[in-house]
C-alpha cells in the first residue's frame, strides 16, 4: 500500500492524490486520445457514442449523484441543447460559438423549471421531471416551425476554422471534439466538487437539515446545481445531435431519460468515474448483446433468433442486480477490490458496510 | 347527449388509471416507497387472465380463472417484496424508484417473451353487451369497470381506516422504527401490502383487457396513472380514485374540444401546474417540517 506523505494543507485539496496517480489518469488520456490509430472506423464511432453519453452522465451526476435530486427527465434537456445548437448553427452562427450558446441556453431552462421543482421532494421532483420529458416529446412536435416537428432535423457536419468535422467523414476529428468537450467538462467538475459550491451540494444530497444549520442557501445551491447539470446536459445533447446527424421528437424519449439515470446508477452514483463505467455499459451493451446471439446461435445450430426488447429486459436485470448487491455501482465495486489489494490480508468484509436508517414519513396527518 | 357519453367512457377510463393509482398510493401508504412497475404490474395481470381463459391458450371458465389470476398476482406482489424490495430495507427511496422501474423493464421482456407483442383482448362473458339507460349505450365493461372500482376503493378506505391490520400497515409507514416498538411485525406487513398491490393489478388488467386490448408497452399508462395519484396527493386513496377520473375525463374531452396535438399534452399539463401550485396533491396529507 502508498501512503501519500502530506506536506502541505494544499495536498488536501489537490485534484490528484500524488503523482504516480497523476500519471495513470495522463497515460488513460493519452491512450483515449490515440484511439483512431488503434481503432477501426465502427468502434471509433462506439468510442465516441460512450463519451457522448459519459458527458451527458456527468450532467445528470451533478444533479443525481452530488445533490440528490433524482431526475428522470433530463432528456427533456439533452433535446433543448440539441435544438438550440442546430438553430443557432442554422441561423448562422458558427459552431464554437453555438455549442456552448446552447449549453447556456439549457442551463436557462434548466434554472425556470429549477424554480417550481424547489418545493418538491424526492419522488415528486421525479414525477415532475418524467412529466416534463413526456411532455417536451409533444412540444417539439407542436413548435414544428422551430424544430422541424416529427419530420425532425438534420445537420450534416460543423466547420471549425473552416474544417469541417463531421461523424461520417472525419470520424477522427469528430472523436477529439467529442473527448475534448469530455476531458473539459471532467476537469470542471472536479475542480467543482473541491471548491465550497461543491462541498454545499454534497452537504444537500447528504441532509438538507444539516446544511442548512451549517449556512447552506438550500434554494440556491439547489437551482445552482439544477444550472449546471442542464448546462453540461445540454452541451452532451448538442454532441448527441451531431453524432445521430438526423433527429426528431422521438430522439429524445423518456426511455432515454430512464437510461441515462439507470446509467448513472450502474457506474456508481456520486463519483466522476461511475458516469464513464456506466457510458461504456450503455454503449457496448447492444454490440456484446449482437456478438453473443451470433455466437450462441452458432452453438445451438440455428440462425439468430430476434428476441425483441432483450436489450432492455437484460439491462433492467443488471440494474436490480447492482441496487441489490452493489448499491454503489461498478465505481463502488472496483473501490472495494481496489482495497483489498492495498490491504491484503487485512481487508474486511464490513468495511463498506453502510449505516442503515429507519424511515419516516413526511405525511403528518 | 354526446358530451355525456363523453363523461360516461372518460370515467371508465378514468376508473382503471385510478386502480392502478390505487396501486401505487397503497405501496406509498404502508411502505413510503413507490412501486414505478405498477403499470407493468396491471399488465402482466391481465396477461395471466388472459392466459387462463382465452381458448387459444388454457381456456379455464372465466369464474374460476379469476380468482386463480388474482391468486398468482398476490403470490407474484409478495415473492417480489420477499425477494427484491425487503433487501433494500432501509435503504433511499430513489433506490426503490430506480429498482422498480428496472424491474418494469424485465416483466415487459417477459411478458413479451411468453405473449409475444400482438394487441390481445380478454374471452369474457361481459364482452358486446350493452345497458341502455335514458338514450345513453353503456358497455357493460363500462359499468362493471365503475361498480367494481368504487367498491374496491371504498373497501380499501374501511381497511386502512378500521382494520387491525390497516392501521398496522399506516403505522409501519410513518415510523419504522416506532412500529417495531409497538409490536408491528414490519417486514411481514410490507409482505401483505405488496401482495394486496398485485391483486388490485390484477384486478384493473382484467377490466381493462375486458374494455380494451393490452400488449406488453400497456404497461406505459402507468405514467398516466403516475399522474393520477399526483394529482390526487399520494397517500390518499379517494385522492388516487378521484386524480384517475379527473385524468380519465380530461382526456376525451381535451381530444374532441382541443385542437390534436395539444389534446394529449393536458393530463400532463395539469400534473405539472398541481405540482407547481400544490405539490402534495389536491388531498395533501403532508405539512412542511419544521426544524
């Protein structure tokens, strides 16, 4: 095991624990960032799928994992990001200004509907967002004069200092716009979760009472939360755009809203790492699905059999798997082994064990 | 005339969103968790009748595969709080939202799997039948659906009022840990009310197999129903009855007065304003703590 020997109250707040840890997380970047060179076109295009999702996790885990407000709507917002980039880039407006125009712009709606959703409470604010993300479904298709209706949209490629990136064409450059945006936005958020507004959100998730006492603005660091994850969300929603190239309502259904907080769920809730396992599940899960049927029906004798739904009814089963023996995802799960290494022989089973509550109602009547 | 015949099939559609409504109001009441796979619940409910009575599959006598369907959603409500939700005993609420939404998921794949995805309709003796009353044709679907939900409404308030045990089940809700105290056996309560769950599922799959066809995405009105007992504040189970109607009502009327398009958008539309301007519903039963 290393100890890190502190010298200096800094180290406490380092993004990086030292430097062997430091040059882990580089060597990653550098072997992500080399991808096109040791990836054909089709898992490059996978690649860039996971990353998409792993920004659009990071949105939602500012919200779900750091302050515990559960949404179940946040392709509501991945739609208006979506939206506001082509209509920006539409309107003429070029890309590296659009891009993150529209994350603003998100952020914006993120904050009016923050404003009702103050007053409620875990299942209700749930509830409310699932509404929220039926309802977008109708209202792009009712504002068809902005959003192209169930026809939908489609936006080819975008010109960057009038180099065109476009997912079919340059499949490369696309992957580092996309890993770069990634790679941003990771690094925002975890100067975020050092710096005070993080530590209040924490202190939110954990026991509103509590920070409260402790001179936490609960409306505002709610709203404030609300913001950012929508911001991020929106910028992963734009990407989505660019990646799909054709769009419409059903682009970005409640079942995308479900996938994305399952996927959270699955990496890990409250950790920067569990909205990249959780990514990489969600992508390659339909392709590993599509190769062990191949592989399965070769065994068996017979074609491929269609078994409709099987993705999701597979996913739902991981999902109750993990919420029941690993509440804290593939993150948690990776922590523990992790420790048992670091340890051996003196790791023990109890040592994650988490403190049980009792509940109570908020009925009073 | 026809805006009565509106009213009258708006209400019996009102009447199934309010069971399943009924569902997740009794799951909330007596466990503080919702049940988000209450929808799929209803649907495997009336997948299991249809199993057992239609003739191209078991073709048991209606008044015996009836009660044996309601047997084995009740056995089904249990073994899925036995086996899945006791484990998360003290655990968020959030883990049990996400936990029965994934649980949705896999009873739409199974359910799929051994029924496939064809539109089916329940074999049953109500089936064309019609009452005639003052000018208005009334399904007889129609009416046994509105005669059987108020009755099981109505019972369901006398159980939770007056009962022993009903008020075992509120007591267990709103303190854990003071139930255990005053003798409640919790996890076994929580056992009976999941059960109980699975039988008013079963009970609005058979109606509304009998009033319509269901395929295995039937499960999706459970959004709807969602919106219903929001609507009539959770935890109130006249609340979840009278949020079904409203919704049930709104919707034939917002489709011939509304133009299409915005027609769909208006149960959703009034969830989010009761949310915003009563967000415990319009029976609320919950008083801002105070600290």
């Amino acid at each position: 095991m290393r100890i890190v020997f502190k010298t200096s109250y800094m180290q406490d707040i380092r993004p990086w624990k030292d430097g062997y840890q430091l040059c882990l997380y580089l060597i990653l970047l550098a072997m992500v960032a080399a991808a096109p060179w040791w990836l054909d076109d089709f898992y490059l295009g996978e690649l860039t799928n996971v990353l998409v999702w792993a920004i659009a996790g990071l949105g939602l885990m500012i919200l779900t994992g750091h302050t515990g407000q559960a949404s179940l709507g946040h392709a509501a917002f991945l739609a208006v990001g979506c939206y506001s980039n082509v209509i920006l880039i539409e309107a003429g407006v070029p890309f590296l200004l659009a891009f993150p125009l529209a994350g603003l712009l998100t952020g914006i709606a993120g904050v009016t509907v923050a404003i009702p959703a103050l007053r409620l409470h875990g299942i209700y604010l749930a509830i409310f967002t699932l509404a929220l993300s039926v309802l977008m479904d109708d209202i792009i298709v009712l504002a068809e004069p902005i959003t192209g209706g169930v026809a939908g949209k489609y936006l080819g490629g975008v010109e960057i200092f009038g180099h065109l990136v476009d997912r079919w064409g340059t499949p490369d450059q696309f992957f580092w716009l996309v890993l770069g945006v990634a790679v941003i936005v990771t690094l925002g958020y975890i100067n975020l979760l050092r710096s005070p507004l993080g530590r209040s959100f924490i202190a939110v998730r954990d026991s509103e009472v509590s920070a409260q006492a402790m001179g936490v603005d609960i409306a505002r660091t709610k709203m404030i939360s609300f913001a950012l994850s929508c911001a991020v969300t929106g910028l992963a929603g734009a990407l989505m755009g660019l990646y799909a190239g054709a769009f419409n309502n059903e682009t970005f259904s409640v079942i995308i809203s479900i996938q994305l907080l399952m996927m959270i769920v699955i990496g890990g809730l409250g950790s920067i790492h569990g909205a990249f396992l959780g990514a990489i599940v969600i992508g390659f899960l339909p392709q590993f699905l599509s190769i062990s049927k191949e592989y399965v029906g070769a065994i068996i004798g017979s074609n491929t059999v269609a078994i409709p739904g099987l993705e999701f009814g597979i996913f739902g089963v991981i999902l109750i798997a993990f919420i029941l023996f690993e509440p804290m995802g593939m993150y948690g799960r990776w922590l523990k082994i992790r420790t048992w290494f670091e340890l051996f022989p003196f790791y023990r089973k109890d040592m994650f064990k988490r403190q049980k509550s009792y509940l109570k109602t908020e009925r009073l009547r | 005339m026809d805006n009565a015949q509106l009213l009258i099939s708006g209400l019996a559609n009102g009447c199934v969103y309010g069971l399943i409504a009924l569902g997740f109001v009794l799951i909330y009441k007596a466990t503080e968790a919702v049940n988000f796979a209450q929808g799929d619940f209803m649907m495997l409910g009336a997948f299991v009748t249809i199993g057992l009575t239609n003739t191209e599959y078991i073709g048991l006598p209606f008044l015996l595969a009836l009660p044996l369907s309601l047997g084995i959603m009740a056995a089904l409500g249990y073994l899925v709080d036995r086996l899945i939700i006791r484990r998360l005993f003290g655990e968020s609420q959030t883990a049990v939202v996400i936990l029965t939404i994934a649980l949705g998921f896999v009873i739409r794949f199974v359910a799929g799997l051994i029924w496939g995805h064809e539109p089916q309709t329940l074999q049953n003796p109500l089936a064309g039948k019609e009452v005639r009353f003052g000018g208005l044709v009334l399904g007889m679907e129609d009416v046994a659906v509105i005669v059987v939900t108020v009755l099981l409404t109505w019972g369901l308030y006398v159980f939770f009022s007056k009962t022993r045990l009903g008020l075992a089940m509120q007591g267990a809700s709103q303190n854990q840990l003071a139930a255990y105290y005053m003798g409640i056996p919790v996890k076994r309560v929580q056992g009976l009310i999941w059960a109980l769950a699975g039988i008013v599922a079963g009970i609005a799959g058979i109606l509304f197999a009998a009033k319509g066809s269901v395929d295995p995405t039937t499960g999706l009105l459970g959004i709807k129903a969602f919106a219903a007992a929001v609507i009539g504040g959770f935890g109130s189970l006249p609340g979840a009855l009278a949020g079904g109607l409203i919704v049930g009502v709104i919707e034939p009327f917002a489709s011939r007065y509304i133009a299409a398009g915005y027609s769909q958008i208006a149960p959703y539309a009034l969830l989010l304003a009761v949310l915003i301007f009563r967000p415990h519903g319009l029976f609320s039963q919950v008083r801002v703590k105070k600290v």
